[in-house]
C-alpha cells in the first residue's frame, strides 16, 4: 500500500479528448477513476495547469505522440504531491508543492489529479506560486535548452520567431541575461512595443514591406547563423531566404498549422540547414542531467528573471470554451485551469501566496530527512546514508611534481602522502537519500592520520545542489556543482562530459567487458577503508562499505582542463573497473581535530 499524505478518491473530474481532429464536441469533462503511483511514481492534486501551443497540437493530432482515446490532455502542471510509490525519492515528495511534467503513457494535467513520475517533477521553491511553477517546465525549459543548442554550435546570435508569445519572451529575457543576441520576430506593431519595453533588442515586424531586407541585414551584422522557428509555413521559408550561407534553422512547432515552404536552390548552393526539435528527444539524447540542469534553471528565473502573463484562470467544466479562446489569441496570455479540488491551494495561488507542504519525516529508517523551513528547497538527509549505482574507478601512478601542482591536495596534507597511487571515480548513482546524481572526484594517495593511512578528496564535482550541501553538512566534503551528460557511442563505450557554466572541462571514454566477479570490501577491517576529509580546521572521518559486481574496464579517452580538475592525463593508468549495480553503506562521520 503507498504511503500518503491524505485519501485519494476513487474518482476525479478530467478534461478528455475523445478524436484527435480539433472539433470542441470531441472535447469533455467527465469522471474517470483516479490512477494510483507505483514504483517511481507520485499522485498530485493539481493546483494548475496551462493551455500551451503544444497542447493545442496534440488535440489536433499533430503533436509527436497521440494516447489511446479517449485520453486525458496537459503536458505540465503544478500542485501538492499526495501520494507516492513504495521508494524514498517518492516519499520524500510528499506533501510538497512541485512543479510536474507528465508520461507520454499516462494521463495529463487537465484533471483534479495526475500520476507521474517522480523525475518528472520538480519541488518548488517558496518563492514560486503554484501557477509560477505550472508555466515552469514546458515553455522555460525549452527556451533554456534553445539558448544551450546556439552555444554548444559555436553560434554568435541567433533569430526567433514568435518572438511575442509565452516562450518567446522568456527567451528574449533569458538571452538578454545571458548576452547572447537574439533577432527577435513578430507579426504585429503592438508587439513591437511590448518587446521594445522587456529591453534594447532587435525586434522586427515580419509584415512589413522591407522585413527580408531588414532581417537579411541585421543577420549578417551580429552573424546570426541559427534560427528557431515554432511557426513553420511560410516564416522557414523567409528564414531559410534571409540568413547567411550555412545557417542552421531549428524547427520546434508549426503555429499556422501549413506545410514548411522553402526554396531547394538554398539548401543546395546555400548551404542552409533545416532540423527539427522536439524537448522530450532532446532531453533524451542529452541526458537526464542536462534536462534537470535546465529544469532548475527554468525554476531559478521562475517569477524574477521572467514571468508569464495569465489571461484568465478557469474550472476544468469550462474547457471547450477556454481552449477556443486561447486559439484566438495566444499573445495575450496564458489560460490556467484551476481544478475544483485544489481548494485553498488554487484559490491561494491565484491570489499570490504560496501554499506550503507538511514537514515528514523520512521513512527509511538507515537516514533521517530534515525539513528545516529554508526556502531554497534543498532536500537534507542525515547520515548514514544506503546507495546504489554504477561506477568506473581509474587508479593511477601520479608524478611527485603533478600531486604537489596540480592535483588541489589540501595545504594540510602536504608532506603526509607516502606513495604516488591515486585514484579518479566517475559514479552515477541512480538511488540515494536525496534522489539520484553524478560525480566526479579524485582521491590522492593515501596520507599519515594519528599513525594511520588514510584516503581523502582533494576535488569533487556533483550534478544536484542536494549533493552538494549533504556531503558538506554529513562528511565535510568540499563538493561544487556542476553539469554532466553520459552518452553510449555506437561501439557500445560509454562517454561522459562534465562541464561548468557550459564550459566542459572533463570528457572520459569507458568501455567494460561483459562478464565480471562479485566483490565487497566489508570484511576489511575499517583501517584499510577509512576517509579523513579536512573540512574548517577539523577532519572528518568515516568507513563506507561497498558490494558490487565488479568489471575489468578501460580509460578509453581523458581530456582534462587541469585547472578545473586534477591532470589525470599526466598519469599512468595501472587499473580500471566498472563497478556495476552497486550498493554503498556510508556511515556517520567521526569529526576530531587536527592530526599529529
């Protein structure tokens, strides 16, 4: 039975869309039965949910995914986390407010409740209202993941259409932000002027007689080489005239709902190319870290770097009249339903304040999770703590000058190391008391600890905030956070990059063999496992126990900014294994004083 934080009723009010052709009769509130979480999955009472143009697709049956009718629509959302599955991400969640995407398996946001997934979710922060953090995921993310695709291409400044909608605004203030120039383009004077007033950009009317020229002109002059266009029609076809030579143009809706006009002598001799982008298959093909980058990205700007206009807030009952309304005129805000069974939450949200979730306590009775009241909704655990992952672990043979230079040793370990034996780990840990995350960290030699040896972390990079405050809070690690992709070549290596601000500065290269050996370290004694992390004038020490299957592996491929991270490449690798399925026991810290 799933633990929860109040009755879930056997039935809802939902919005369903019964034949994909666009028709109001083919939309309707009816009661359906109220799906409870399994596994990785909570149930939220639905505070709000937006109408987006991508919504309006699916109702049409041109969006990239359809569900069996008749179907629940509503791809975000936000609201109080009721129920969860039997696993501790889960459960943590309970009681809170989140921000939430939905499964292309499972129902939509346009209803009392919805069941997710607990990665599809994102708890907010005090200072973001539910109607906030309903607008949060779909529209902030994508305009996020936009700007990320114009820099990792290498692109000066790009051009965007729509440039007047809900997206199209936080992607002007997000680009503004960031210094990265944008062409912004819209159909329509007013729209100029509202612009005009976010800041001093570029804005262009595309309904004026001389709008290729100006385009053609101001694209040449900031080197604008990439487009992003949700329109389609005719606007990919002017893109596609206007750019420089070996432009790229990123297709990622089709707003007057025509085919793509283009001329194929620029595809030819021009060099343009055009592609489209779906968020879902972008995010996959990233990966999970650089969605949850972005998503927390989208959370931190929520209600300060941007906000979205609401046009009017709505009960599910109202839905076919809504939905036309907002296909009239998608500039002037977004419409919000506000489902009846929200109660003081919907009502609060509308009204600007923000509701709060019930303090619990964690049920895994190896950690205890405090909820102290802080506002920058940080998940914190105390120790011990029980994981579970994969991981490669690299020792390595370090030159005497590289350890003393340029592996970050701690002042106060110098001169205690004996040996040039380090090690460098990558893990992904897919289960912790704070939620999965990755890292990277190096382990010097071992050093002098009151006439023991002992290991410790000289850098430590991680890909959650969550990580980084516990691992200082339980064992005084010195962690910094920072973004990590991992993808699977075709020949089956394993490729992982770490990067800061968008600067990577570490990409490694795994393979394994397929067959491998169970090892555990429990049955050393403690003195052979034992950390000692200098942390503010005080160590902290500590003995995990480790039992995996374990894989003889190979350090592929090293490239390694030495300035971010130790010069691994300046070493000699004499082992490397891939430590699959994983499980870790990480014990309470003992906090003593210096060394002798």
């Amino acid at each position: 039975m799933s633990p929860s934080r109040e009755p879930l009723p056997e039935s809802m009010q939902a919005v369903r869309v019964h034949a994909y052709d666009g028709r109001p009769e083919s939309i309707r509130v009816e009661n359906v039965r109220v799906e409870k979480p399994g596994r990785g999955q909570v149930t939220i009472r639905v505070a709000a949910a937006p109408i987006n143009p991508s919504d309006i697709m699916f109702l049409r049956g041109r969006y990239g995914l359809t569900k069996p009718t008749p179907a629940i629509p509503g791809f975000e959302g936000a609201g109080v986390v009721v129920s969860a599955g039997p696993d501790l991400y889960g459960r943590w969640l309970l009681g809170k407010r989140v921000a939430c995407g939905t499964e292309p398996e499972g129902g939509g946001t346009w209803a009392e409740y919805v069941t997710t997934s607990t990665r599809l979710c994102m708890p907010l922060p005090r200072s973001v209202s539910d109607e906030e953090g309903a607008m949060a995921m779909a529209n902030p993310v994508t305009a996020i993941a936009l700007l990320h695709e114009a820099k990792d291409r290498g692109h000066k400044a790009a051009v965007h259409t729509a440039a007047a909608g809900a997206l199209g605004r936080i992607l002007f203030r997000v680009a503004s932000k960031a210094g990265f120039p944008v062409i912004h383009v819209v159909r329509r004077e007013e729209q100029v002027r509202l612009l005009k007033e976010l800041g001093d950009e570029i804005v262009l009317n595309s309904t004026n007689p001389d709008f290729l020229e100006q385009l053609k002109e101001a694209s040449q002059r900031l080197g604008a080489t990439i487009a992003f266009d949700p329109i389609g029609g005719e606007s990919t076809g002017q893109l596609v005239d206007a750019l420089p030579k070996g432009s790229q143009i990123v297709v990622y809706g089709a707003l007057s709902l025509d085919d793509a006009r283009v001329d194929p002598k620029r595809l030819v001799f021009g060099g343009i190319q055009i592609e489209g982008f779906w968020f879902p298959e972008w995010a996959e093909k990233k990966g999970t870290w650089r969605m949850i980058s972005c998503a927390r990205k989208a959370m931190k700007g929520a209600g300060k770097d941007w906000t979205t206009e609401v046009a009017e807030r709505v009960p599910l009952d109202q839905a076919q009249q809504a939905i036309l309304r907002y296909e009239e005129n998608m500039t002037r805000g977004k419409v919000l339903f506000v489902p009846s069974s929200s109660g003081p939450q919907g009502s609060h949200a509308t009204a600007g304040i923000r509701s709060q979730g019930s303090e619990i306590r964690h049920p895994s009775r190896d950690s205890e999770t405090d909820h102290p009241g802080e506002s920058d909704g940080i998940m914190r655990a105390k120790a011990p703590w029980r994981l579970g992952g994969d991981a490669y672990m690299v020792e390595l043979k370090m030159p005497e000058e590289v350890l003393d230079q340029e592996c970050f040793v701690p002042e106060i370990l110098k001169g205690r190391r004996f040996g040039t034996s380090s090690r460098m780990i990558y893990v992904d840990y897919k289960d912790s008391p704070v939620g999965p995350y990755k890292e990277l960290l190096f382990n010097p030699p071992k050093f002098r600890f009151d006439n023991r040896s002992c290991r410790t972390i000289s850098k430590i990079f991680v890909s959650t905030p969550e990580s980084v405050v516990n691992g200082r809070d339980n064992w005084g690690i010195p962690k910094t956070l920072a973004e990590f992709e991992s993808r699977t070549l075709e020949n089956g290596w394993e490729q992982i990059t770490v990067s800061s601000e968008g600067v990577v500065f570490a990409e490694l290269t795994f393979s394994s063999v397929r067959f491998g050996m169970h090892y555990s370290d429990r049955w050393f004694p403690a003195r052979f496992r034992t950390m000692a992390q200098p942390y503010q004038g005080r160590f902290y020490c500590y003995a995990p126990v480790t039992s995996t299957m374990m894989k003889m592996g190979r350090l592929r491929e090293s490239k390694i900014d030495s300035k971010m991270f130790p010069a691994i490449t300046k070493g000699k690798v004499t082992l490397c294994v891939r430590l699959e399925n994983f499980r870790m026991w990480i014990p309470a810290a003992t906090v003593v004083d210096q060394p002798k």
